[in-house]
C-alpha cells in the first residue's frame, strides 16, 4: 500500500532484426512521496525505464501500476488522459514553445489538455508558479530569450502545472552548470517537500543522487542496486553545500 509506481518485470526490446534488449526484467516500486534517482552508465536503460514509468512507451513484457491504475489496460486515450493527470516530465532539453511568453509556455499544456479548472484559476497556478521559480521578473519575455537556467525553471514549472503526483526527471540538468543545477534540485525539493510530489530523476551523476532519499542502479538493463540515503532522508535543513 501507498506505493505510486509498481512495476514488475518490465521488459523492453527495441527492433525486430537488430534487437537490443533494453531492458530485461526490472521489479520496481515507489512510495508515495519518495524522491529518488535513478543511475548507470550511458546505455544501462534509465531514460528506457522512465519512459515506460512515464507513459512514452509501453513495455515488451511486464506490468505497470501507477497510482492505483493498471496502466496496461489503458487504451492510447485513456493513457494520455492519465498523463495529463498524474505525471509530469522534465527532459534535458526543455521543449519550450520559443516564440512565447514564460507564462504562456506555462499555460499551454493546460489549454491544449483541455483543462477543467478555468482560466482564472490556471493564471492564478501559473503566477504561484512563477514566484516560486523565481520568474516573476520575466514572465512576459520570450522563453527564447531566457538563459539556460530559467528555461530549465520554466519546463519545470510547466511540469508542475496540473499538481501532477509523480514527476518523472530525465537528466533535468545536464545543460546547466552547477549553480543552476542547484537551484534546481532545491527547487524539486522544496515542491517534495511542500506539496508531497514524488521524484523519480534520472541523472549519470552519482553527486546529485546522493542528495536523493533513494538510488536505483540500473545497469545493462536490470536494477544492480537500491540503496537508501537514510542519513539523508530526515526533511528540512540537511546542511548545504557550500
Ligand atoms: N528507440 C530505440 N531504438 C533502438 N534502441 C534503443 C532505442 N532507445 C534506446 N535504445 C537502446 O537501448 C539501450 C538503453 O538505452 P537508454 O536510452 O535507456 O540508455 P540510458 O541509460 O538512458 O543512456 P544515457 O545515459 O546515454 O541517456 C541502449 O543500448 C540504446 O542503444
Ligand atoms: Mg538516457
């Protein structure tokens, strides 16, 4: 009980001649409101495993239950239904809509999705949303002329717009520098911890997933390790680093 995600013997094969077996049976469940990270070498299956995790790609073989849903059985609709409801991606490359505004690279999703909420109380997310990124100050510019880090900030706003109960990170830093990667991982934490979001982030560093409650070791495509922080995994004021 009370685990989001329950995965048992995920499966997943790419190609019919040349195949690759990305991934070759891989068991896993997550808590409610666990923030862990996922790591292993380039190719071990990470961004396969978050993608089956997030509903991008469906599984070989295998089973996949999310936040009580036996996501199998859902059909191309209903999935994207769910996605919308539960899930939200942070990618490497952010995907922002370029020739709009920061607000409205956070109002999107909402539009195209259909939203149920109304329009007054999306732009009212959206401002809390922005204070909380620290992008009051630019919310009307053009995400295209944002720096490296406020785009990252942007995406992960646009992510959190519909209080999605899992947000799935692939390598949500790999562009910025260290600073920015800070800003960043604060953020994610800060909405762990205030609005009980659970993380799973995908990263190939083992640094910042040590700042992580959890480590799943993926490697040529079975977990190798799952180790928790537990030193780490008491809330609040963990010590930063200087
Ligand atoms: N669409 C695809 N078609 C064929 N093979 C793929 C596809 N996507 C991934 N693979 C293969 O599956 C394996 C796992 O890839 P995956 O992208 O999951 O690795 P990763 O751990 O995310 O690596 P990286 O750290 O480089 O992002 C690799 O051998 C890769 O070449
Ligand atoms: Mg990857």
């Amino acid at each position: 009980m009370g685990d989001v995600i329950v995965g048992q013997g995920l499966t997943k094969v790419y190609g019919t001649t040349h195949k690759t077996h990305a991934l070759k049976g891989v068991d896993l469940n997550v808590q409610k409101q666990e923030f862990l990270s996922i790591i292993g070498q380039s190719g071990s299956g990470k961004s396969t495993l978050l993608n089956l995790l997030g509903l991008l790609d469906r599984p070989t073989e295998g089973s996949l239950e999310l936040v009580g849903t036996d996501v199998g059985r859902l059909s191309k609709r209903e999935r994207a239904a769910f996605r919308n409801e539960h899930l939200g991606f942070v990618f490497q490359f952010h995907h922002l809509l370029p020739e709009f505004s920061v607000r409205e690279n956070l109002l999107m999703p909402g539009w195209i999705g259909g939203q149920r909420a109304s329009l007054g109380a999306a732009r009212a997310r959206a401002d809390e949303m922005l204070e909380l990124l620290d992008l009051g100050d630019v919310k009307d510019k053009r995400s295209n002329d944002l720096s490296g880090g406020q785009k990252q900030r942007v995406a992960i706003g646009r992510s959190l717009m519909n209080s999605p109960d899992i947000v799935l990170a692939d390598e949500p830093t790999g562009n910025l520098d260290t600073k920015n990667t800070e800003q960043v991982y604060s953020l994610f934490r800060r909405v762990h911890e205030e609005w009980g979001t659970t993380f799973v982030i995908v990263t190939h560093d083992r640094s910042i997933a040590e700042q992580t409650d959890r480590i799943v070791e993926v490697r040529d495509g079975r977990i190798e390790q799952d180790v928790r922080n537990e030193h780490l995994a008491t809330s609040g004021s963990r010590p930063r680093t200087p």
